[in-house]
C-alpha cells in the first residue's frame, strides 16, 4: 500500500456489498475524457497525492474484504502547507482514536488507558520515488482511464493501475474530478478480482478542520499510560542479511530492531521494509524456536499475504506484505545470512 496516496487509502469507505467477480466487471457510467486519458501513471498519481495533501476533509469510510470482513472509522484531515494532521475514529471493533501529525503517530487505546507513541517513516514513497530518475513505478505498472462514477455524491474519475507482471497486485481508483482526491480504492488480484475495498460513504470537501484542535486533541494523555515501540534503526548488512537477488521492482526502503510481533525475541528480531512505490514488503527474522515455529505457514487476510518459515537453519522469517504470495517467496528464497 502507499503510505501517503493512501493513508487516502485508509480515508475511503464503502456503502453497498462487496462481490468481487460483479465489481471488477461492473460498466462505467461514462466514457473518459480526452484529457483523464492523456496523463499516464505518475501523473494519477501525482494529482492523488497533492490532492490529499493540499485538502481538508471530514468523512466516514468502511473497509470490506472479499471474504466478508468490514470495518468502518471516521476521519478529520487537516492540512496547512507541509503539515498534516488527521485523527482516525474507530467506529466498529474495538475503541480505538489514532492521531498522526505528519510521521508522528500517537493511538489512544481508552479501555486498557494506553496510548501508543511512533515515529512511522513516509518511506520516502511519495513523491520522493514516483520522481526519481530511476522510478519503477511506470516501470512496472501502467495507467488506464476507464469511465466515471459517482461516490458518495461526487463525480469520480476511474483509473485502473495494472501491474505489468505477476509480482504485484493492481488497483481500482475512484478519484474526484475537480480536486483529484482519492474516494474509493480496491485492491485488485492478479486475475482482476477485488481482493478489498475501501471508500467513503460520507464525505465532505474542504471542511473547516482546525488544525489546533486537532493538535490539543493528540497532545491530551491524561490518564494515559504512554508506551512507546522499542526500535531501533539498523541496516540488513550490520544484521547479518543479504538477498541474493533482487525481488524487481522493490528496493530496501527502511531497517529496525524491534520487539518481534508475535511476543518473542526483544532486539535480536529485525523489520526489513521493502516497497516498489505503491506495495510494501516486510520482512521480519527472528531466531528460530522450535516449540513456537513448527512449521511453514501461509495466510491471506483481505488483500494482505503472510508466509512464516524457517531460513538459514536457525532463523525464522514472516513475510507480510499486500503482494501475491509468489512475491514474499520470492524475497524468502532469495534472503541469505552473511557474517556480520
């Protein structure tokens, strides 16, 4: 996923059932215009972007995955220039209120008293890479402009991003004609099936978000016991890893020692993120417990891809990424332990 086209990811919402096969051959209300067709993918991409950067809003939005799941939350973004603030509502599961003021990221857990401080790198992925000189983003994805829709009581332009291999998933996006702000998006399998849908289902546009209440808002913790993630950067080679070959496409965006998610080894666990602009790739490795990790397994949840298996005898890898399974096995066999 992209971290900031689609935190606009997170500010989408769904308002009628999701069935793959339907939405991914439903008909378009209307033809694209001349000028939608013309811009290829870095230029969609670019206009979503600005438009997330550059507007208020307050709205709801759902999530619903293929295989029925569905969450709904409710968000204020507001923007002044450079700085971004937005705060997440929950509205289903459990009571849960997240605040990001630009990278900085604080959730307020109210039933266990917690809130929980990060520092969560942009990844440099927008608009950082989709400029770069060396850009893989039109490399291996390409943009069609396929009709008009209305979400949420704004005219859409549709724009499909299809993957130019079997590495990567593709997108559908609903972007709003006039201010190019993303409405709806859904994560598309590599056979076209929607895999997960997120979309606004009540939006207004240019909202009068103020950024200072926001701000008292996320500076609140009384009451509060503040944790805070206990990480440290890194680099794969000061760890003791390698890939052997390069996944295309993906370049190594960040490296952490961190807690290992699942509860177990503290500072010997390693994050390894990768992302090709739009999909992001983690890896993390661990040492290898023989009681706890028995055998190779993967899962699928919505659009997101696990494989957890043992590498290099005494290390074991999860791979999570919102990818095609062949791509996190292709970062498994090619990941390596080289003497530190």
């Amino acid at each position: 996923m992209v971290p900031s086209l689609f935190f606009s990811r997170i500010c989408c919402a769904l308002a009628v059932a999701l069935c793959a096969p339907a939405w991914a051959g439903a008909p378009l209300a209307t033809q694209p215009s001349a000028a939608a067709g013309e811009r290829d993918v870095s230029q969609w991409l670019m206009r979503i972007h600005e438009a997330s950067r550059q507007r208020s809003y307050v709205g709801t939005f759902v999530v619903l995955s293929a295989a029925g799941g569905m969450s709904s939350s409710r968000i204020w973004h507001a923007c002044d220039g450079a700085q971004q603030l937005e705060r997440v509502e929950a509205l289903t599961g459990t009571p849960r209120s997240t605040f990001r003021h630009n990278d900085h990221v604080i959730t307020f857990l109210p039933d266990l008293k917690l809130a929980r401080v990060e520092q969560r790198e942009s990844l440099g992925l927008f608009p950082n890479l989709l400029q770069a000189p060396d850009s893989a983003i039109p490399e291996f994805y390409a943009a069609r402009h396929v009709g008009t829709e209305r979400v949420a009581g704004f005219d859409a332009d549709v724009v499909v991003l299809k993957p130019r291999d079997g590495l990567r998933f593709g997108y559908r996006i609903w972007s709003e004609k006039r201010t190019g702000l993303a409405m709806q998006l859904q994560t598309l399998d590599t056979d076209g099936r929607v895999l997960e849908q997120v979309a606004f289902s009540e939006l207004e546009i240019d909202a009068p978000v103020r950024m200072d209440k926001l701000s008292r808002m996320m500076g609140n913790r009384a009451g509060y016991k503040v944790e805070r993630p206990d990480l440290a950067k890194t680099t794969a080679a000061a760890e003791g890893w390698q890939l052997k070959a390069p996944v295309p496409g993906f370049r190594a965006m960040s490296c952490y020692r961190r807690p290992f998610p699942a509860g177990g080894v503290g500072e010997r666990t390693m994050q390894w993120i990768f992302s090709d602009g739009l999909a992001t790739v983690s890896l993390f490795v661990a040492p290898y417990d023989a009681q706890r990790n028995a055998q190779a397994i993967e899962l699928v949840m919505g659009a997101t891809r696990t494989l957890m298996q043992r590498v290099a005898d005494d290390w074991w890898l999860t791979a999570v990424g919102e990818v095609p399974m062949q791509t996190l096995k292709a970062f498994a066999g090619s990941l390596e332990r080289v003497a530190k």
